[in-house]
C-alpha cells in the first residue's frame, strides 16, 4: 500500500511525529486533518504573538482538542516589541471591503515581519525535542501572492537551513522535511478537502478583526477569502459573523 | 579609504543601520565593537528566554547603554515550553570542570533546540522594522565545535533563506548580510580586538551557573574557555568570580 506522504513508498509501519502550526483558522486546521490522514501523530503548536485576534488562539485550542492532537504547545512570544504591523500594532487599520485584485497588489498591512521565520524556528526547536523529522504549515497560494515568507523558494531555502542547524542533521539521522499539503490549492479545494476527512469548521476562526465574543467582521481580507471559498465549495460556512443573529 | 566592512570597497557615506544579537557575554559585546568599528549604527537585541543565567540580560543592558547603541530591544520567548536543554530546564545539570577535548565532542548538555535560528528570525524581523539589511552575530569557531547552529554552512543557509523572507527581497531592495566577525578567531584574539576597540570587559558575563550577585562560577565550560582566553591574551579578566574577595 502506498503512503499518501511525499517521502516514501509504503506505508509508515509506526506512526511518526510531526509539528504542525495551528493557528486555530480554516488553513491550519485543514492542515492537521492532513498530517492525521498521512498517518502522523500530530504535536499541535500555537503562538501568542501580541495578535489582536487572540479569539483564533481559543480556536486553536478548540481544534487541538477535537482532532485529539499528541501534545499542544502556546508558545508565547511578543511580536509587538519590533511594531510595524496592522495585525499587531494598534496603530495600524486592518483593510477591509478590498476586492481580490487588491489584495493581490503588493505586501499586505497585515504582513509581520519575518513571522513564517520565527514560526518555523520555533517548530523546529519543538521538532527536535520531540524527535519529529517533519512538520506542517498551512501556507496556501493565496497567501504566497502577498507574502514574502509564503512562497515555495522561501519554503525550500528554510528546509535547507533546517537540516543544517539541529542535532539531528549533525549526527546524521533523518532529514527534516517541511510539508505545506495546501500549497497548490484554492480556498474551495481546502474546504472540500477538509469537509472530506471530518473537518468541523464551525471550531474554526480566520477573521483579523473579531468582537468581543469572537464573532467574525466579515469583511477583512481573511473574512471575504472564506465566505467565497465556502461558496465555491457549495458548503455553508458554520460559523457566526457579526450583524447575523447570535 | 577603504571600508573595512565585507559588502563594498569605499567606507560608507551615510552609517547603515544593523542588528547586533548581544547577550551580554564576551563575544557579543566584542561584536558589537566591531560592528561599531565597520561604520554601523547598531540597533542591539537581546532576549529573554528562560535561561538560568539571566544575570546576563543586565550585562546586556550595561553593554548597549555603554556602547550607545542607537535601540535596545529585549525579546521576551520562553524557550522553556519545549524543555531539553541544561541552559533552560532545571531538571538538567550544567557540566562542570571538563576538559577541553571533553567540550569538543559531541553536542554539549547546553545546547537549546534551533535556539540560533530563532534568535537570528527575530533579527531578521527587527531589521526589516527598522530597515537594516545587516546582522552581526558573534558566533565563534569554539561554538561551532559543539553547535549545529553555529557552524558557517547553517550561517550561509540561513541568509539565503533570510533573503527570500523579507519584503525588502521581494521588492528588490539591498540583500540582507549576516555578519560573523569572530567566526575564525580564539578566545584570545577576540579579547586582543576588543581590548583595541576599547571594550570593558568588566561588563560583560559569560557564566552558564553564576551565583545570585552575578559572579561567575569560574567552572562551567564558558568561564573555563574565557579565563583560558584571557590568560593567552595577556590581559587580566576584570570581573569578579566566585570565591574571589567581593
């Protein structure tokens, strides 16, 4: 029987450790489903990063907890010390209503500065202390349009540094692979994907700019990208936006 | 004139900015000096992880108020959520008294999963904050005897990586150099450059197990390299160990 994973023929005879980045939104949670299906056993990491969004981080906890991941780890860093991002520095206005073609132009407000790097690193140190070889990031092509630390040569340079920098590339066990199963897909094939392997997305939170209790804006970039995927993908998207009836 | 910096042939007409990771020990205050030296305005950056020896973070503090650094940033991350290392985990003892050839081999107790790559991702995002396209590490040829993350291929692997990660590479702007001046120098000849630059060393902590007034254990593999360096450099090492009259 073939494995599913990019790195072998047969099916893995034990169930091998991956990392994988959960940040609670639709992406990442799909993400997990994936490395399950691949036959890993999933060790769930988070950040506190100073995001205004911390409603995601009880999403991600949420997640972990359904999909019955090995260990989840918060790991809590602050972002905000550098500034210079709407997604953490209160001083800038997250966009709203923009159209696609928009949001394709150029390096969103919402980008922070070498988070993708700082996110790796980090699952690489979790990846070393658990023995784990592979981890999972739910970077899409939608994304790699606006961020830098998105695209596939950027994925491929830091899986080249990965296997220079730990123990385990030292003495020589097996590499580190960085698996991004979203890469090549669209908004609806994500969901169609995730909806096929039992993904619960009412669990789930992307928006950039909820309330209070969490409800989605409904129209940041985030917001508009999954109610069309979910469109596309001919499923209702579960979850509550702010103005619907609670 | 000549700049002595390894990017361009004339000094600099305006002083760049760059990053300087400064703990607060020998190296990187040596580092910092040099980076000085070069024409840099040096932005510092330091960290605060979870580390038994957080009597360095004063020593940075003294060093970067005294060397007039232009901003000093401590980066709050707790290396601790993962555990595995002497350095973080209180449950892992710190070798003592060993041997030079004992320090050589293998990855030493002290060693904290990917810890270089996560200090150099937060310098990348520092430096693209405030614009800088260089990064000083005081990473030495004694480290990377012992550290994957230390060694001049992961040093190269992680600016090629650093240089398809920020937004001044996708938008064409000057690549991002990642500076080790030590990298090919003893303990003794770093000391001889500082010395010449005007550093105090009185500043500068190096102990992994310092008491709680700061003084070094005089013990532990750092402060057994460092007294080494000293001695071979013909300078007395000015700080204060333990045992030694207050």
């Amino acid at each position: 029987m073939k494995c599913p994973c990019s790195r072998g023929r047969k099916v893995h005879a034990m169930a091998e450790s991956a990392i994988v980045l959960l940040s609670g939104g639709l992406d990442s949670t799909t993400t997990l489903a994936v490395a399950k299906d691949r036959g890993f056993t999933p060790y769930a990491l988070s950040f506190s990063y100073g995001q205004r969004h911390s409603v995601e981080l009880a999403a991600a906890r949420r997640v972990a907890e359904r999909q019955g991941v090995e260990r989840h780890v918060v790991a809590d860093i602050d972002l905000r010390v550098f500034g210079g991002s709407a997604l953490t520095d209160a001083g800038v206005d997250v966009p709203k209503g923009r159209g696609e073609a928009e949001m394709g132009e150029g390096i969103p407000a919402t980008y922070v500065p070498a988070r993708n790097t700082i996110f790796l690193s980090f699952a690489l140190a979790y990846a070393e202390v658990v023995g784990a070889a592979d981890i999972f990031t739910g970077v899409t092509a939608v994304d790699y349009s606006g961020y830098p630390d998105c695209r596939p040569e950027y994925l491929g340079a830091f899986e080249a540094m990965a296997n220079l920098a730990t123990r385990s590339a030292v003495e020589g066990k097996r590499r580190i692979t960085l698996h991004s199963p979203l890469l090549d897909l669209s908004k609806a094939e994500i969901i169609r994907t995730g909806t096929a392997l039992g993904v619960d997305y009412a669990l789930t939170s992307s928006c950039y700019d909820p309330d209070d209790s969490g409800r989605a804006c409904g129209h940041c970039d985030t917001c508009l990208l999954r109610l069309k995927g979910f469109t596309e993908a001919g499923f209702p998207d579960p979850i509550t936006y702010q103005g619907a009836p609670a």
